[in-house]
C-alpha cells in the first residue's frame, strides 16, 4: 500500500507538471504570436573597422497584424545589450553574441570632434538646409532636425565609439545572425524586459530613411537646392531675380537672423505678394507663388513666343524699418515646373502615409509589450517547473505559426504536449 500510494503520488505530480508543460507551450506560443523577431540579411559597409558599419535587418511581427522591418547596427546591439544587464542585473539576461568583437574605444572631442566621432560634418559648409545653417551658427537659432543624432552626442565632452578591431571578427560578423535572434528571442522571453521603455523604441519603425528630416512640401521640392546667405541692411532691402516662365512656381524657404525680416514678390515691377513682417527668427517661413499670367493675344496667329515668355520675379526681404540692426537671411529658392512640384506634393504624400504606418507600428508594439509584461511574476518552484517541462517540449517553428490561426496553434501545443508524455 505505501509503494502504491507513493506510485499514485507520483503520477499525479507528473500530470500536473505536464498540464504545467501545456501552459507553458502556449504561453510560448502565443508571445511568438504577438511579437516575434528574425535577423533576415546582414551588410557590411566599408572596411567594417567601426561597429556602425556592420548592419542587421531585423523582420519584426506584432499581434500577427503589423510586420515591420528595422535596421539595427552592431554598435546599437551592444549597446542594447550592456544597458539592459545594468538595468536588470538580476534577469539573467545573456550578453549580445557579438559583445566579444565590438569593442568600445574612447575619444576626445576636439572642438567640432563630435561630428569626427559619429562621422558626421562639423562645419556649416556640412549643412543641407537652411535650419542646419542657423544652428552651426548660434545656439538660439531654430533646432536643425537633420541633426539630432549629433545634437544629442555634442552634450557630453567625450564620444564613446564602437569598433572593431580585429580584421577576422569583422569579415565573421555575418555568420552571427542565427545566433543574435535566438539572443533576440530570449529578450522576448522576459516580461520585464520586453514591457521595457527601453526594448520598445529598439524595436519601434523610427526609421523614414534620408526623408526623415524632410517635413513639408516645400523641403522635398527644395531637397536638391543650396542654402544661400544674404545681409539686408538696416534702412534698406535685398532680393533676388529670377526669370520664371509662365506656368512655373516660385519656391522659397528662409530664416532671418537676429530678428524678424519683412518678406514680398514683385512680379514685372509690380507686387505680387503683399509686403508683410514674417517672425522668420522663430520658424522657418517656406511658401510657393504661382506665375499664373493669363496670356493676351488673340487665338488665331498665336504667338509662341508670346506665349513661352517668362517674367521678371524678385523676392525680396525688406529690412526698412530697422534702425540699428542688420538681417541676415539664409534661404533656398527654386523656380520649378508643375511636373516638379507635382513630384514634391507626391512624396510629401507618401511620406505622411508612411508615418501614419509607422505610428500604428508603434502603438501595436506598446500595446503587445504592455500584454507581455502583465503576465510575469511567476516564483522560483514554478519557474523550475516550467523550464523543466518547456525543455522537453518541441514547439512548432517559429516560421510555421505566422500561417496558421490561433486555434491549430493551441492544438499543436497539445499535440506536442501529448507527445511528450506517451
């Protein structure tokens, strides 16, 4: 009797800690259902001697809806990895594969060295936009948003950079993938961890590529245009001329330095856009003007040339008023053809659908985070339990349940699990 009810003691502990692995299995399964990750390719970018250089693309899925993909750098991998040990130092958390050949390597900032460090220009000769040139030139000048990267690294005297020293670790940084989304993975595992503010913006689709930065129509119609300097005088004006045929659009883009500027267009000596005050100081003033000249003669003998003539435009900014000081103007201006103004409003379109994409990314992954974290807190006796059973258990590839729906998911968790017990 006491051998058979120590037998009966221990087939009721064994079916509980399959019903156990059960859980377990699905608990596994749906977190792969609601957020999962996959390293797909790998690029290496010139001779891979910094860690920027070597470059992940990682395939994200969120609540089997939204699928994604970022492009994370192996400086950015360690980093990751190295802040969350220090933020949970209990976890458990395993280093970053890679953390053995991406050394860091500090470096002095000297002067303009911080753009040195991160690669980047430190001179405003460097600037593409008008924003970019007031910013290299005073602090309290509108904020350059082609520069926030190093705007946030010239905080700090030093820049700590990531390299790769070792020429061997660089040309085997490919063969890592596998090993890098298991590391992933293992992240995901960790409600503490992945409901973190910290693995959400890591994971998040914040990246528009060299559209970031572009924020109005205006910008992309100007992308390609340089930025030009001019100084109105304090009593007088300056502009600048342009032939603009009829049919044509006049684009500008400006900011005044040290205060506001007045801002007009005079179309054939006459004005075309009234003489008005603009706080270009505080704000970039962009606008378009249309050469929209009806032509006068008659339908029959059409003039051609009549017809293709352009007029004499001036834009002009007007510092008349001014007593004391001086304005400096740094503007972009362009005379652009429908067809190229059309092209600008497209891609300001399509950049506009991709942000509202790429905020519906980020919602979903905050909610699956938020999902995620609720169900930890498990203690020590059950987590054992857990990672004894879930060990044994073989559940379907990760690449499987993208395809199939929740209900053939729970029935493969119970298949393996009944698997596992026979």
């Amino acid at each position: 009797s006491f051998f058979g009810c120590r037998g009966a003691m221990t087939t009721e502990r064994e079916s509980v800690r399959s019903s156990r692995g059960a859980v377990s299995v699905s608990s596994k399964l749906d977190r792969l259902a609601l957020l999962d990750c996959k390293v797909e390719a790998y690029e290496r970018v010139n001779d891979g001697s910094l860690g920027e250089e070597h470059l992940f693309s990682i395939r994200v899925w969120c609540e089997r809806t939204y699928t994604y993909e970022i492009v994370r750098s192996a400086s950015e991998l360690v980093r990751l990895s190295s802040g969350l040990a220090k933020r949970f130092p209990r976890a458990g958390l395993g280093e970053v594969p890679i953390a053995s050949c991406v050394r860091p390597r500090r470096q002095l900032a000297l002067g303009g060295g911080v753009g040195v460090a991160l690669g980047g220009s430190s001179s405003p000769g460097g600037s593409s936009s008008v924003s970019s040139w007031l910013a290299a030139s005073s602090k309290a000048s509108p904020e350059p948003r082609a520069a926030k990267t190093k705007r946030r690294a010239s905080k700090t005297s030093r820049a700590t950079t990531l390299v790769v020293s070792d020429s061997s670790d660089a040309a085997s940084m490919s063969s890592y993938k596998a090993s890098i989304e298991a590391w992933l993975r293992s992240l995901l595992a960790v409600p503490e961890v992945v409901g973190s503010d910290q693995v959400v913006s890591w994971l998040a689709d914040d990246d528009l590529g060299d559209e970031d930065d572009l924020v109005t129509e205006v910008d992309f119609a100007l992308e390609d245009e340089p930025v030009h300097k001019a100084l109105a005088r304090h009593g007088s004006s300056v502009g600048v001329s342009l032939r603009v045929p009829r049919g044509h659009f006049v684009v500008w883009s400006f900011a005044s330095k040290p205060r506001d500027v007045a801002f007009s267009v005079e179309c054939d000596g006459r004005e075309a856009r009234t003489y008005e005050r603009v706080p270009s100081h505080e704000r970039l003033f962009q606008g378009v003007w249309e050469n929209a000249q009806a032509y006068r003669g008659s339908e029959e003998g059409v003039d051609i040339d009549a017809l293709l003539a352009s007029s004499e435009v001036t834009v002009r900014w007007g510092n008349e008023y001014a007593k004391w000081r001086d304005k400096r103007v740094y503007y972009q201006i362009a005379v652009l053809s429908k067809e190229a103004l059309d092209l600008a409003r497209r891609r300001h379109r399509h950049k506009l659908e991709a942000e509202a994409e790429r905020d519906a990314h980020r919602e979903a992954l905050e909610r699956v985070a938020k999902q995620l974290s609720a169900h930890g807190g498990v203690d020590e006796d059950e987590d054992e339990d857990r990672v004894s059973t879930t060990t044994s258990v073989a559940a379907p590839d990760s690449d499987e349940w993208r395809a199939l729906p929740r209900r053939e998911l729970e029935a493969a968790a119970l298949a393996a699990t009944t698997k596992t017990e026979a």
